[in-house]
C-alpha cells in the first residue's frame, strides 16, 4: 500500500501565474509503515469491526504492526462471536482474550446465534465484565439490540439469571423478549439475564457463571407434539455444576414420567445454596438426592404429588413399604419425595430453618425419619396433605432412652395446616396441646404461632379446646 505525494516544482525567474494554480507534480512513494502509531491504531480497529478476527491478521504482519496492536485497547473492543463459523471452544478463547486486551475500555458485543442453545455458551466469558458492555446486538434465531452504556450493571447488581426451556416452534412470535431487564421495572438497580434455549448447556462449554438466584422453568408443550428428549433431571445437574456462587435456585417443571432409575447423576456441590423451590417435576428424587448443599435453610416443595405410578426401580434403604400403610392419594410421588428428602440430609446433614409442602407428601416413615432429622426447623408448613394422626402425634414430647424427655424438631416455632383432610381434630388436640404444654413450662423454644386452616376434621369444638393451651397462638388462616 501507497500513498502519493505532490512534489514543488523548480519555478523559472518567469512563469505563467495560471500554471500555479495546478502546479505539475510527479508521485512520491510512501510505506504504510512510515504512519505514525496513532494513524495506525485508527485503521486497525476500523478493520476490526469489518473482520472479527482482525486483530489476530494484524498482529502476525510484522513485529511493530504486534507491539501496536497488543497494546492499543481501542483494536480489541469489538468482539463479535457467531455460531456458525467457530468452534465454541475457540470463540471462549476469542472472548477472554479480547476482553483482556481491551481493558481498560468498553467494548461492543455482537452475537449470531442460529441456534438459541448457543446464546449462553457464547456469551458467558464475557459476563464477569459485564460492567464494561458499552453495547450489546443479537442476531439469528431472534434479534436484539441493547445499549448497555444506560444500565447500572455490574457484579453487584446483576445477580439473577432465569432460564425458559421450550422448543422454538413454541415460542409466540409477539412475545417480547429482552436478554438484559431490571429486576422490577421501577427499580432499575437490579438487573436480570433472560435466556430462552431449546437445551440447556453442559457445563464444559460454560465459563463458572456467578450468578446467586437461578430461575429454570420449563414451558408446557401440547401433549403428543414433543418427542425429543429435554430438561432431563441429567442435563439441570449437569448446568448446575457451572453455578457454584448459587445461593437460591428455583426449578418448574413440565412433569414428564421417565424412568431415570438407572441413569447416574453427577453429585452436585452448591456450598452457599440457602433456598431450594422445586415445583411442578417428576424427578424431585432425582435432585434432592444428588444435590450437596451444606448451607440449605429453605426447602420449598410444591406440586410434586401425582395420582400415578412413576417409573424407576429403586432398593435404597427405606424404600420398603410403609409400615403405617396410611392412606395416600399419591403413594408413588409420597415414597419419591420422601426417599430424596432422606438423601439429601444423610449427604449433608443441611440446616433447615423451613419446610414448605404445597400439594408435596411423604410416608408416615418419612415424616419420622424428617422430623428425627431436622434439628433446626422452626417453620412447618403443609397444604393439601394426606398426612395421618399417625404424623401429628409425632409432635408430641417423647421418652428418651436415658429416661429424658424430648422433642422431635426442638426448634419448631410455626405450624401451618392448610386443607389437609385426613386429620382427626383430636389428634390435634392432644398432639399440640401436649407439645405446647411441655415446652411452655420446660424450655425456651415453643410454637410462636399455629394455623389450622380447611382441616374437616378439626371442628370448632377442638378449636376450642386447644385455644385453652395455644391461646391467642392458634389461628384459622
């Protein structure tokens, strides 16, 4: 490359004054390296948004043309990733490096995703600098275009991450969908990541994502429409080993019946997960019994109950049936539920503060051995039970085998019965009336608060008479 420079002819003592308007010239060759660094770094990183890949044609011309550009940040601010094109193994080598040569800069994010499932994947070692997103442009399989410059985001505020799985001829053409929205629209110092992909990623082609709240749903498809196989309990495992800085995860599910009984699942260590909501799955064993989580506190189960027998054969100690053979509308989801619970407290023996079971039931057996297991539990909460007087009576002070009397769950200061139609008022009376009355007299730590709600059984009569123990401790909702 060239460039042509006028040459100032020699003027004769006479001359035309009109040839000095155009003076002649003859062409002087100049190399494109004789440009200053300055010129240079201007035309590099104009190249650089042309091709993506530019900087790395730059940099092996010449030993001058790589000092420049590994020390210009301006040439390196544009990272353009497209899974069509690369490996995604060399474009996570292409988006560290980029954005450790453009530091201290803002840089500019393009993305071309075909495939949806590649949206996470391509973008996640880009996240940790998600303060210097100065842009953000998507293309593909939907497009988008965001000017990160207006959001506050940074490591502090942007936190949660939420995850739709769903095929893509499901998606409504008219949903709006924005990767990068504040929390609540109103407050626009929180920020949230929405991702919408068909599969979740593996964890070896994800960076550690360092997200605290996790949210995964999975969209409900039309029966008989959907063949492939998606969200297996294997595959959110699989994810979750990408999570380690988890503090609250949230899984709904579509409840899909299928036999994971022989699959082997990867032991999944979450060392600052405090809250777990699994709802709405088939699979709640699946997790619960492969999750290792040290620090849990809040365990929310919510319609994991089905009228049907889910597949698997399983010879776990406890899965032998039930010795209080109680009735159940759900015996099959009532063994699962329980026989994960009883996993996951003899891997890590977590404290839990609260148990939430909204349509969710266990065994008598279970409820024991949770009750015998949950030292720290201070709030209880069950709706829609099948739980018998066999459960409540598990309440009451027992004798110990020195002779002294104790308590399953010490600690326990909320009970909350909501619609749970197998119980007997009496049980309840003479179940809680004792406990409270032992606890009141004996220790510290006693119901603060019961709430006896849509129970048949317990009429107003026994409302009556456990307000003389409980008093102004028992409520109706």
């Amino acid at each position: 490359m060239s460039f042509l420079r006028p040459e100032m002819p020699t003027l004769p003592v006479e001359y035309d004054k009109a040839s000095d308007i155009n003076p002649p010239s003859t062409p002087l060759v100049t190399s494109i390296n004789s440009l200053p660094a300055e010129l240079l770094i201007e035309i590099f990183a104009f190249y650089s948004v042309v091709e993506p890949l530019g900087p790395i044609a730059l940099r092996s011309v010449s030993g001058r043309w790589r000092d420049i550009t590994d020390t210009s940040p301006l040439v390196w601010r544009h990272i353009s990733l497209d899974d069509e094109k690369r490996s995604l193994s060399i474009q996570r080598h292409q988006a560290e490096l980029w954005t450790k040569l453009s530091y201290p800069l803002t840089f500019d994010v393009t993305v071309n995703a075909t495939n949806p499932d590649s949206v996470l994947p391509l973008i996640s070692p880009l996240l940790p600098s998600i303060e210097r997103w100065r842009s953000f442009s998507l293309t593909g399989q939907r497009d988008e275009e965001l000017d990160m410059a207006e959001m506050s985001l940074n490591l502090l505020t942007f936190n949660t991450l939420n995850i739709s799985i769903r095929e893509t001829e499901y998606w409504e053409e008219d949903d709006t969908k924005t990767t990068f929205v504040p929390t609540y629209p109103t407050w626009p110092f929180a920020y949230v990541m929405n991702i919408w992909t068909r599969n979740l990623p593996s964890h070896q082609v994800l960076v550690p994502l360092r997200f605290t709240c996790i949210s995964i749903t999975v969209g409900s498809i039309p029966e008989g429409s959907f063949e492939t196989d998606f969200a297996q309990p294997k595959s959110i495992m699989d994810f979750l080993q990408a999570c380690p800085e988890l503090e609250s995860f949230y899984f709904a599910g579509w409840p899909r019946n299928e036999d994971v009984s022989k699959q082997v699942f990867p032991t999944v260590s979450l060392p600052k997960l405090r809250t777990l909501h699994l709802r709405s799955t088939c699979s709640a064993r699946a997790y619960l019994s492969n999750l290792d989580v040290p620090q849990l506190q809040n365990l929310y189960l919510a319609h994991l109950n089905v009228d049907f027998e889910l597949k698997g054969e399983y010879n776990e100690s406890g899965d032998s049936d039930d010795e209080a053979r109680d009735y159940s509308q759900s015996p099959s989801s009532d063994r699962a539920t329980g026989m994960g619970l009883r996993k996951l407290i003899q891997r890590c023996k977590p404290p839990i503060r609260a148990l939430e079971m909204d349509f969710s039931d266990m065994r008598t057996k279970d409820f024991r051995y949770i009750f015998d297991n949950l030292p720290d539990l201070e709030e209880f909460r069950i709706v829609a039970s099948d739980m018998s007087d066999k459960v409540v009576r598990l309440l009451k002070p027992i004798l110990l085998e020195d002779g002294s009397i104790g308590l399953r769950m010490p600690r326990l200061r909320q009970l909350k019965l909501y619609n749970c139609q197998r119980l007997n008022g009496s049980a309840l009376v003479t179940g809680l009336g004792s406990r409270v009355a032992y606890t009141d007299k004996n220790r510290g730590d006693t119901l603060a608060e019961v709430v006896i709600a849509g129970c048949e059984g317990f009429t107003d009569t026994h409302r009556a008479m456990l307000e003389r123990t409980l008093r102004n401790r028992l409520h109706g909702d």
